[in-house]
C-alpha cells in the first residue's frame, strides 16, 4: 500500500530589516570577524584590486551595483560592484573609493567605510578585496559613459532569503566551475559579483 507523501511546507522568509538594524549587524565587529574567516588565498601572480560594496540606507536598504559598459576589453556587460586595480602606493580602501569616484561620480567622503569583506580571486587572475560602506540617500551619480553602462540598486531583502543564492555549473577554458546566481529582473548577477553578494548575504544572516 502506497502512503501519500505531505507536500513540503514552504520555508519561512524572514522578515526584512530596516535601515538601522542592517547598519547595525554590518557594523558589528563580530559578524565582520566572522565573515573575515572566509578570505581567499592570493595565488602567486594575482592581480591585486578592490570593489566597493555600497549598501544604500533607504526604508528597504539596497546594494548598489554597475553595469559595465559592453566596449570594456574585460567583463564587458557584466554586474559590478564599483572598483578596478590596485594603484602602487594604493590600500584597498583608497583604491575602491577612487574607482567609484571615476565610474560612477561617487563622492569619495560619502561613503562610511565599515570594514573588509572577504577577498575573492576571481577566473581572469584578479584578487578582489570588497570594501564595505554604508550610503546615505539620496545619492547623485554620473556614470562613466566609457567604463558603466548604467549604475542601479539591488534590493538587500533577496540577500536574507536562505534558498538563494542559486548554484550554477559551467564549463569554463574545459574546466567546469561552479559559480553564484542571484535573481534580477533585467540582469544576470553572478561570477564575482555574486561570490561577494554571498559573503554580504553571511554577514546579514542570523
């Protein structure tokens, strides 16, 4: 005799977080601690740069993200956070903060600097050190016509949801890789981008 099976019931979202309570867990020296266990090691002749992963305190926080222009020679027409190489004399916060002025006309006293997410080491030979800030609304940005296609926000909520983000495989110069997809309506965030997202989604979580 067959026994019908009960459908699974769904996973409970949990509930979203305001402003002050995702400054509050992203400012938390513990949580940046933990998140800093994560860090990847830099494999001998890595390119050393740096992103800045601006979350925008509006009522319903965001990310705020680049799409990069498609003449680019690397990574053209992908999801970026804000960013590029390491300058000689440069740190990681200098150079995220510098990037971020010349893509997006961000003014570099604007953000507040939080701490390191943890580094990323990306398929081109690139190690990323992701730069975290917090942003005040409401923000005035000139994109860079020559590097960033456009400049738009990503809704933090998706981050709190712990069925995503979601696994992907592809083979990649005859190696299968497995990389991070996160939901867009327009875009397809994954690669780096998403690696960092995920770090984020880690630091956020309880």
């Amino acid at each position: 005799m067959s026994v019908p099976l009960s459908p699974l019931a769904p996973v409970p979202l949990p509930p979203p977080l305001d402003a002050a309570e995702v400054a509050r867990r992203l400012a938390d020296p513990a949580r940046l601690a933990r998140a800093a266990a994560g860090d990847e090691a830099v494999p001998p002749g890595a390119k050393p740069s740096a992103v800045l992963v601006p979350v925008v305190l509006h009522p319903s926080p965001t990310l705020l993200l680049t799409l990069r222009a498609a003449r680019l020679s690397s990574h053209a027409g992908q999801v970026a956070f804000p960013g590029g190489r390491i300058e000689p004399g440069e740190n990681p916060e200098q150079a995220a903060l510098r990037e971020a002025a010349e893509e997006i006309g961000l003014d570099p006293r604007l953000p507040r600097l939080l701490g390191r997410l943890p580094g990323h080491v990306t398929g081109t030979g690139y190690h990323v050190t992701p730069v975290l800030a917090l942003l005040e609304p409401p923000l005035s940005l000139v994109p860079s016509p020559d590097e960033v296609e456009q400049a738009f926000e990503y809704a933090l909520a998706p981050l709190l949801d712990p069925a995503l983000p979601q696994r992907r495989t592809a083979l990649w110069k005859g190696e299968r890789r497995s990389f991070y997809v996160w939901p867009h309506d327009e875009h397809y965030v994954w690669g780096a981008t998403a690696a960092i997202m995920h770090s984020l989604a880690v630091l956020l979580r309880d």
